[in-house]
C-alpha cells in the first residue's frame, strides 16, 4: 500500500514538470508531429519498459504450443511415462502463469502512463487557455474545450495501451507462421492468402472512419457549444420561451452526430467481423490445402489443435488489430485537434510594457497607439496618444462603439498593437464591464487568493455598499455565489468586481462603466468613497469608463473618444472652454437628464443648471441611518457558515452496485426486440463454432487406412459451412449490439435534455454549469461508445466461456466437481472487484465537473486573470482538482490489475485441471478429443480476464447512464402548454395587471422576499419599479414571469390567474428586456429572430428603431454577420441594442425593462427611451431603473422596500409627499 501510494504521489507531482517540457517549442505545436515528439521525449521511456515486459510475455505465450505439441505427443504415445504427462500439464500451467504477471505489469505501466499523460496535457490545456487572444477566443468555445479535455484525451489515453498493437501483431502473426510451417510444412504459408485479401479492407475501412470520425468530432463540438450557450443563457432562453428552439437546435447536431457515428460503427463491426473470420479462414484453406495436397497428409490431433492454438494466438493478435487501429485513428483526431488548438494564436506578452516600479510620474504611456481586435480586422483604435500622471483620476467617455472599452483593454494587452508604445507601470486592477464572477464564495471573489486582512476587507465592504447585500446572505461573506454570479443581481456582480480591484490594492485601477448597473445613490456612493478625491482609490491611478455625467466635474483628466481615436483631452473646465465635442457630448447628456421629468414643474425648478452641475457634489452615502456594522456579517459561525452558504450543490454521488433498473433502462432504451435478436445471434454463433471445434475432433480420430483418411472431403465442406454460418453470427451480433447502443444513446440524450430544459431556474442557479457540461459531454460519450463496445466484448467473451465450459465437462465430466466451486471463487472476485470498481468510477466521474466548470469559467475571466497577474495562481487550482481527481484513478488501476491478475490464475488453475484430468483419462480418451478440451481451455486464461474486465468497464460506464438519468426525478417547473386553458391569440387584450395578497419566496424553507403585494396596474400604464439594492423590484418581475413560483396570493392579467395557465402562454406574451444583453453563436438574423418568424423588412425595422441599421449595414454579410459566442465581436452597447431590436419585433402588451439601457450613454438612453414610448405606446410597462430620472415619465411609480409596497402613486406626488421615493431623488441630484 505504501509502495502503491509513493507511486500515486509521483505521478501527481510530476505531473507539472511534464507540463513544463510540453510547453517547450509551442510556437511549433500545430502540427501533429510535432506534438507527438514532444509526448515522445516526456513518455518514451516509461513506455517503452512496459513495452519490454510485453516482449517478455510474448515469449511465455509462444512457448505455450510448444508445450501443448509435447503434451499431445505424450497422449498418443501409448508407451509413454505417466509423469511427462504430469510434467507437461505443470509446464502449461507455469508458462500461462508467468505470461500473466508480465502482461499485468505492463497494463499497469500503461495505465499509469495514461494518469501522467492525462495530467500533462490537461495542464497543458489549460494553460494555454490563460493565453488565447481574444481573435482565438473568438473562433473556439468552452463546449469545445470541454470535449478536448473530456474526450480527445482519453482517445490519447487509449492509444498508449493500443499503440505496441499496431508493430507486435504483425510479429505475432509472423512467428505463427513459422511455429505452423513447421506443424504443416508449405500449406502452412497458404493462410498468407487471408492476410492479401483481408488487410486491404481493412485499411480502406479505417481510412473511411476516420473521416467520419472527424466528422463525428466535429458534430459535437458543435453540439457541445450549443449546449453550453443554452445552459449559460437559461434565463434568456426560457424568459424568450426559446427552450423548443435551442432543444431542436440541439437535437439537429446530434442527429448528424449520431449519422457519423452510426456509419462508423457499421464500419467498424465489419472490420472485427473480418478479422475474427479470418481464423476460421486461416484454418480452414491450410488444412484444405494440406489435406488435398497429398492423400497421405493426415491430419492428426497434434497438427490439428496445436496449429488452433497457434492460430488462436493469431486471432488475438489479428483481432487486435482492428481495436489498435480504431484507438490510433481515433488518437489521430484527437491529436489534430489538440494541435490545432495548441496553434490558436497567443497573446504577446511584450505587447504593454510592465513594470511593478511606481516612481514613475506618468503611470500610463501611449504613443502613436494603433490596435486591432483581431489580425484581419481593421484597426478599432487608431493613433492612440495618451499620457496618464500617477495618482490621476482619468475619465474617459463617448457614444456606444466609440472605443471606450478597446482602450482599457490595450491597457492590459487584450489587443493586437499593430503599431506605436504602451507602457504601464505598477500592478493593475481591473473591472470589466461584463461581470465576471467566481463560483466561490463572496470573500473568496473578493479576496482573490491574497490573504485576508479583516479591517482591509471591513472597509472595501463599506466603501462598495456590499454591507445591506451580505446582510440578507444567508451567510454573510461566506455564502456560495453561483456560476456566473447567476444568484446575484447586475449591480451586486458589478460591485463585487469593484471590491475584488479595491481590495488588490493595485497602483493602477482600469474600470470600465462601473456605475452602470447600480442605482444612482449606491453610484454616488461608491464614487465618493472609492474613485472619487476622497475614497480609498485617492492616491492610486484610476482610468474610468463612464457615462455618468455628473462626475465628470470631479475628474482629473478627461478624454473624449470618437470612432476610435482620440478627440479631445483635457480637465473638464478646458473641455467645456473649447466648446468641441465634449461641450456637444454634456450639452446634449445634460438635456438627456432633465428630459426624464418635463412634466413635473417642482421637479424641473430643482434641476442643477450646467453651471451647478459643474460643481454638483453631495455628501449622501448608502448607510445614513448607520445600519448594522460589517463585522457582524463576517463573523459567522464557521462551523455553520460553510453549509449555510452553500448555493450551489455538489455533484451527486450514489453508492454500491449499479442498480438493476439502470440496467433495465439502458436495454428498455435499446428496445426488447433488438436485444433477442442480439441473443438469438450470439446463442446461434457459439453453437456454430463448438459444433466446428467438435466436428474436427472427430475429423483428427478418423482412422488412417492406406496412410489416408478415407473421409476427409466431407469433414472438410462441412467444417467450413459451419465456419461460414459463425461469420455471420458474428456481424450480425456485432452490428446489432453497436448500433443499439446509438439507439439507446439517442433515446437517453433526448431524456437528458427534454429533463434539463424542463427543470426550474433554481436549478440552473444551484448547480454549477460544469455538472451539466459532465453529463453532457463525458456521460454521453461513454453511453456512445464505450457502453456498446465494452457490453460486446463482454457478451461475446461470456458466451465463449459457456463454451469453453461445456467442451470440458462433455470431454471430462468429472471436472463439474472442480469447475463449479472455482466459478463460486470467480464469481466472489468479480462481486468484489466490481463494487468496489464501480464506486471509484463513480468518484472519478464526480471529480471530473470541478475541472470542467474551472476551465470553463477560466476561458470566460481569462482577460481578468490576465489583468490581475494572477494566472500562476490559477494553474496551481487547477492542477489540484486534476490531482484530486488523478487521487480517484490510481486505486482503480490497482484493482484491475488485482482482479485481473488473480482472474487468470484462476483460468491457469483450469487450464492445469484440463491437462491433468486428460492425463488420468489417457487410456479411455481420444487424442482429437483431449485436443479439443486442452486446446479450449488454454482460451480460458485470458477469457476469464476479459470477461471481468470487460463487465467491470460496462459497469463503470453505466454508471453514465445512472448519471444521466439523475435529473428525471429533479423536480420540474409548470408545464409550457395547457390545452385546456388555450388562450385567445389576442390575449392579453388590454394587459392589466393586478397582485392580489401576492408572496414569494427563493426557497421552502426561507423567508418571504416579497410580502403582501397588493396593487393593480391599468391598461397601457407605464410602471416605474423603484428602491434600494435588495429591495424586491427584481423578485416582482421574477413572481410576474413565474421564474419563481408564489408562495401566497396571485397575479391577474386581465382577469386571467397566470398561476393556471402554461409558462409559454405567458411568457411568451411578455417582452422581456435583460438588464445583461445575451447574444449566442450564429448569424445576426438567428439572434434577432431565432424562430424564423420574421421577415427580413421586419428585421431591418426592428435594428432601426434601435438605432442599429446603419451598424449593421457596414457590417460584412449585414444579418448574415456571424456574432461569436457570447457576441463577443460586439461591445457591450452594441448587445444591448440588439436585445433591444429583438424586443421591437416581439410587441406585446406587457413590456418589462430591467435596467434595459444600463449599458449605453445618455444620449442613445434618451433616443432609446423614446423609441420604447413610441412603439409600446399601446402597451403596459414594467421599468426597473438604477436611474431615477428614467422613471420620472412614468404614469406611476412603485417603490418597494424590505419586499413591501412602500409608496404607489405618481412621480409628483411621491416628491410631494417627500418619503422613500423622494430621498432616492435626491440622492440621484433630481430634487
């Protein structure tokens, strides 16, 4: 055990070096050779020792006919000593034996060389993800990685213990050869003719599946990625009722998958089917040419049955083949792929001139600065010239596409520099204007691997307005955010982000619109306590991109950029002299900020003029009435607290033995019918090839008069029609069994999806992405391939054994008696090994989602980790969850070679009754008979092995079933249609609303979120929905939606209970505008309009309207633009704009804007805001606004606080009153 687990240890620690040498001479990583040699130097010498112990093997396995030649001569020499035959049956037995412990060393050196493999190229993998250029991210996806990491490794895993197939199998064959000219004499070289006709089907058959190996390959990366949009956007999908689409969508590439797959398995079963004929074939053409070469040749049982043994050893050597040449195809791919991935262009690390030296005056330095996003697209920042003094608060502002994030992103070297010099000097922080958040806890996203400082951190809560947030957590700091911050709001992602870069204590601060998502008071807040002159940001540099106008005034240093080069640079008083484009910029945001509430008189009386606002500061901040101290939050019991915020769950786990339903299941889903066949095909097959065995037993004892046998040309005919009726068995059994199990691989991924669309949006908030992405990607592929293959080699095995079984109790009946109690034995070692195996695979699988969720979420914040300097960090997490996971593999190594090891001493010992039993029957048995026992139990050895092996890996692999079918019992949301409740299509005519005693809570066991929400909203009224972080608005849209079910009272549109009819019904009469735009992969057109509704006028209208037809026109292929994943080839104003443009085409009669035009300036807010007025004119809205002065045209404003209605009337009126709503004003500037 401590030998077992040094070496467990030297794995995982080596593991990085291994890494390291692979990284050497990436540049030439994209060819396939290359990488090979590479894997070569690293592994070639462990490989080739296990090598050496196969060579060893094989010397024991050729001295086995040998021996058997002398045992039969021994049998029938009727004068012979009765210990040579003892001797001969001891030598069997050691010679099988030794064969046994050298061929189990080398599986276990292979094995372990698979472990090391795996954990080299996984690092390897991951590392070059932390480099990718956005151009490279832009052409792959996570799903792909996934796959690459999933399953083009294991192929790579698979091939190490192929591979000495491909070169010892023609040896093999050879040395057969010789052992039977020597049997046969010159027929012998007649079963060459087999090799001449088969081998070259075979090659065209591998050459064929490769291609649809690639093309399989292909499809599901496709597949993968599509899945993974789906899964990451479910919010959007199912608030869009879009599930249909995206299942569909889905289901299309895995039909084309399954295609590829399909005909490759066909091919495949041809090729075993000819291999394993070609024993037969071997057989039957040498002793047809030997018999009727010469009537004198007899065929006795020595000649017969050593050369089936001899040409048995050939089968397993031909039969090999094709599995060696299907793993080095299938490696072949997998290689490609890594290597085209390893060839993705990287980032240039010279690109911004580093250094941690903060002397410096001017932290940031750009000359003559010329960027692009990618190589073959033109240039996104043109003659960039910026100068950045040290301690400088720098705004920088303009319209959406302008440049404002591309130049932040050329500050942490996210762009090709095409020409000119960056140098920034010190460490840098920075916030994107996408969140990107941990699926760690709240502490851990904050403190971003530095340690803990208490009264640091106490301060960054406080300065970022976290405190009121980690008080509603069910454990404070320590509560688990989920992947992509899914259980967090925009504005507390983006305030999280905000206090990760605070609390790194950088000299150097990029955020971009970090202002954006919050309401305007938490806004204020945070400048004055973080960015602004006053916060703790105060003596660091900051470069802030904002549209906030009324901070510019507080600034240092303001640039104004248009179209992507610099227009203007200077303090805000010198701008505003020079009357250019900023003055333009203010002037017309200033008219954009009073144009919220022209209707009120009082509210426009107290508007600041521009002189005012130049000077506009107020002193107000989150907590006024002090709150509850941060302290409190921290300070969680840590016994309870990790359990308490636990949001997410775990990958679930089951114990002991598959259950028998999954079994049921699995062949419930390949169908009765197809699996009798299979059965009837096996049964037929094996009793064609015993009746052979048995039919040449007899053939060997024909008497020999004159010096021939008189029946030979019968025997002949006869052995080779039952020979033929085998073959057939055989490919018909093969085919069925592989393609049952697509049948069944269909059937089970339909019943995966089908179950995850249908499950809730909390299930998607508590389990992690890479969960999903395992059962997916790796469970499938097992039930694709691995299932049907390993449950051939098994069914074909144990049907072999039953043979083997009966041949030697027809021959010996006395060997029941032994037989029986070592099947006992057998069947002990198979129920121990199997458990146990089965419950290691099960950890193994489980270990596998932390790695995939964390290469995942590393492709989405690589520019992040990048920007922080952290990726040593991140390598380090990732090794150990690939350590953790490796910790799982090895014990499972060891009990394979445990059980095969003691499973062949087991056929050894058979092997060693077979020979001794025919010793003591010498003088009543045939030599032909004892031939056809002898030889048969010789295939025990190895059979017994394969048998448990091959059993034990269906077993390990249904466990991919067992995981699948996981999520049929998670509970499911309210059915999509209801035909009994069908609505008019007209519905809702007016779009009335009205809560009525109306609760929710997140959860069964948590308090009320929303309580006691009475109030009714009248047709084509315009709903503004305010109040502080936390107060309720975004739980109200969720409650209107059915997101998430009520807890208590109802929700009436136009009279109609929506608790009563489908989630389709009504989601689907809702316009939903995100406050987080979502775009997936595809055409302009498929993101607009993914149903295909809509026609192409109907398009250009909708992307005019959102002010987008002039963008699109320039675009290359206008709607036919391919947007990447996650629309990443378009800014972030750009996407809101398109989300906007889809909504247009939608037009309901309810409209719901969450923060809807958070992510774009002032001026296109306002042009958007009218547009929204104008079109939805006829329509009820719903506005959830972080800017009040959004909300200032309502008809009506809510103001919810602690989930309570606090004030419904007009926006007048609420000032008037001067409660809740109006401190919100006039912490926003507007009272």
């Amino acid at each position: 055990m401590e030998k077992g687990n040094s070496t467990q240890n030297e794995a995982s620690s080596t593991h990085a070096e291994e890494t390291q040498v692979l990284m050497m001479s990436h540049a030439e990583r994209s060819k396939t050779g290359i990488l090979l040699r590479a894997f070569w130097r690293v592994f070639g010498t462990y490989f080739l020792l296990g090598t050496l112990c196969l060579v060893i093997c094989d010397v024991f396995l050729f001295s086995i006919p040998k021996t058997l030649s002398l045992f039969l001569g021994f049998m029938k020499d009727t004068e012979a000593q009765v210990w040579k035959g003892y001797f001969y049956a001891a030598l069997l037995f050691l010679l099988a034996f030794m064969q046994t412990l050298f061929e189990q060393r080398y599986m276990y050196m292979c094995s372990l060389l698979g472990m090391r493999l795996k954990t080299a190229v996984l690092g390897l993998v991951y590392r070059k993800i932390l480099v990718l250029t956005h151009a490279a991210k832009k052409i792959t996806t996570a799903g792909e990685i996934v796959t690459l990491v999933s399953v083009d490794v294991q192929k790579l895993m698979d091939l190490i213990i192929y591979f000495n197939g491909i070169w010892l199998a023609p040896v093999r064959i050879v040395i057969c050869f010789i052992f039977l000219w020597q049997l046969l004499g010159p027929p012998a070289l007649s079963g060459i003719i087999v090799f001449v006709l088969v081998l070259p089907l075979n090659i065209l058959i591998a050459k064929k599946r490769h291609q649809f190996q690639a093309d399989q390959m292909r499809h599901k990366d496709k597949r993968a990625r599509t899945t993974n949009e789906m899964l990451s956007a479910m919010r959007t999908v199912k608030l869009n009722t879009w599930e249909d689409f995206f299942s569909r969508k889905v289901l299309g590439l895995r039909e084309h998958e399954l295609g590829a797959l399909k005909v490759s398995q066909v091919l495949f079963s041809l090729s075993l089917s000819s291999f394993h004929s070609s024993t037969f074939l071997i057989a039957f053409i040498m002793f047809a040419v030997y018999t009727l070469m010469d009537k004198k040749n007899v065929l006795d049982a020595e000649k017969a049955f050593v050369s089936l043994t001899l040409i048995n050893i050939l089968n397993t050597a031909h039969s090999f083949l094709p599995f060696c040449i299907n793993a080095t195809i299938q490696a072949k791919v997998s290689l490609n792929r890594l290597a085209t991935f390893f060839g993705l262009e990287e980032m240039d690390p010279d690109c911004v001139d580093k250094c941690t030296i903060t002397s410096y005056q001017e932290c940031i330095h750009v000359k003559n600065g010329t960027f692009t996003w990618s190589k073959d697209s033109s240039p996104c920042l043109k003659s960039i010239n910026l100068l950045v003094p040290k301690d400088c608060l720098l705004a920088v502002v303009g319209q959406v596409g302008a440049g404002k994030s591309s130049l932040l992103s050329s500050l942490i070297g996210e762009l090709e520099k095409l020409d000119g010099y960056v140098s920034v000097k010190g460490s840098v922080a920075y916030i994107p204007q996408q969140a990107w958040i941990q699926n760690a806890t709240v502490k851990s996203n904050i403190t971003f691997g530095q340690e803990l400082d208490e009264s640091w951190y106490n301060r960054v809560i406080e300065a970022c307005a976290l405190q009121p947030d980690l008080e509603v957590l069910p454990a404070g700091s320590n509560t688990e955010i989920g992947d992509k911050g899914i259980n967090l709001s925009g504005g507390q992602k983006q305030r999280l982000c905000l206090a990760r870069a605070v609390y790194k204590k950088a000299s150097v601060y990029l955020l971009d619109d970090p202002l954006s998502a919050v309401d305007s008071n938490v806004g204020q807040h945070i400048f004055e306590n973080i960015i602004g002159p006053n916060g703790l940001l105060k003596d660091k540099t900051r470069v802030v991109v904002t549209n906030a106008i009324n901070i510019l005034s507080q600034v240092d240093k303001i640039v104004v950029l248009v179209d992507g080069e610099i227009s203007e640079a200077g303090s805000y008083h010198e701008l505003l002299q020079r009357k250019g484009n900023f003055a333009d910029f203010l002037r017309q945001h200033s008219k954009v900020e009073r144009n919220g509430h022209h209707n009120s008189k009082e509210i426009a009386r107290n508007m600041p003029s521009e002189e005012e606002l130049c000077s506009h500061r107020t002193d107000n901040t989150v907590n006024q009435d002090g709150g509850p101290k941060v302290a409190n939050v921290n300070h969680v019991n840590e016994a309870t607290s990790e359990e308490v915020g636990r949001q997410t769950e775990t990958d679930k786990r089951q114990t002991g033995r598959v259950k028998v339903n999954i079994y049921l299941d699995y062949l419930r889903a390949v169908g009765s019918l197809l699996c009798l066949y299979i059965v009837l095909l096996l049964i037929s097959q094996q009793a064609a090839s015993f009746t052979r065995g048995y039919w040449l037993g007899l053939w060997v004892d024909d008497p020999v008069i004159n010096g021939t046998q008189q029946h030979s040309s019968l025997r002949l005919r006869i052995f080779g029609l039952l020979g033929l009726v085998q073959a057939l068995g055989k490919f018909g059994a093969t085919s069925s069994i592989l393609l049952g199990g697509i049948i069944a691989s269909r059937h089970l991924f339909q019943h995966l999806l089908r179950n995850v669309v249908r499950c809730p949006m909390s299930f998607f908030e508590q389990t992690p992405i890479g969960n999903l992405l395992n059962r997916f990607c790796k469970d499938m592929d097992a039930i694709d391939s691995e299932i049907p293959d390993k449950l051939k080699s098994w069914l074909g095995f144990f049907f072999t054994l039953l043979e083997i079984y009966t041949v030697i109790i027809v021959v010996t009946p006395i060997a029941t008696v032994v037989i029986i109690p070592l099947t006992v034995i057998y069947i002990c070692f198979q129920s121990y090994y199997v458990f146990t195996s089965c419950q290691l695979k099960r950890l193994e699988s489980s270990s596998h989602s932390p790695i995939f969720s964390h290469f995942s979420e590393t492709f989405e914040g690589s520019h992040v980790i990048r920007a922080f300097g952290e990726q040593k960090r991140f390598i380090l997490q990732n090794d150990a969850r690939v350590d953790i996971s490796q910790r799982t593999r090895f014990p499972a190594i060891v009990a394979d070679r445990w059980l095969a090891t003691n499973l062949e001493f087991l056929g050894n010992v058979i092997v060693l009754l077979a020979a001794i039993l025919a010793v003591d029957g010498k003088n009543h048995l045939s030599p032909g008979i004892v031939g056809f026992s002898v030889s048969y139990a010789l295939q025990v050895t190895g059979i017994l092995n394969w048998i448990v092996r091959s059993w034990s890996d269906v077993e390990n692999n249904i466990v991919s079933v067992e995981r699948v079918n996981e999520y049929s019992a998670v509970p499911k949301e309210a059915p999509w249609t209801l035909a009994m409740n069908s609505l008019n299509n007209a519905w809702p005519a007016d779009g009335r609303i009205e809560f009525r005693d109306y609760g929710l809570k997140y959860r069964s066991d948590s308090d009320l979120v929303l309580k006691n929400i009475n109030v009714t909203i009248n047709k084509q009224e315009k709903i503004g929905v305010a109040g502080r972080t936390g107060a309720g608005k975004s739980s109200l849209v969720m409650g209107l939606l059915r997101l998430v079910e009520a807890a208590k009272g109802q929700i009436l549109i136009d009279g109609i209970n929506i608790a009563e009819m489908g989630l389709h019904d009504l989601r689907g009469k809702i316009t939903f505008i995100p406050q987080d735009p979502v775009l997936f992969s595809g055409s302009l057109r498929l993101n607009l309009d993914p149903s295909h509704r809509r026609s192409d006028e109907d398009l250009w209208r909708a992307l005019e309207l959102a002010l987008l037809k002039d963008f699109v026109s320039d675009l290359p292929g206008q709607l036919d633009f391919q947007c990447s994943e996650r629309g990443e080839n378009l800014s972030v104003g750009q996407k809101y704009l398109i989300c906007l443009a889809r909504a247009f085409l939608q037009k309901s009669k309810i409209v719901v804007l969450d923060e809807a035009t958070a992510g774009v300036d002032l001026e296109t807010e306002d042009l958007i805001q009218s547009v929204i007025k104008k079109q939805f004119e006829d329509s009820t809205i719903l506005t959830i606004a972080h800017r009040i002065n959004i909300l200032m045209d309502c008809t009506r404003i809510l103001v919810l606080e602690n989930g309570q209605i606090a004030e419904f009337d007009t926006p007048g009126n609420l000032i008037a009153q001067k409660k809740t709503f109006y401190k919100l004003a006039e912490e926003s500037g507007l009272v």
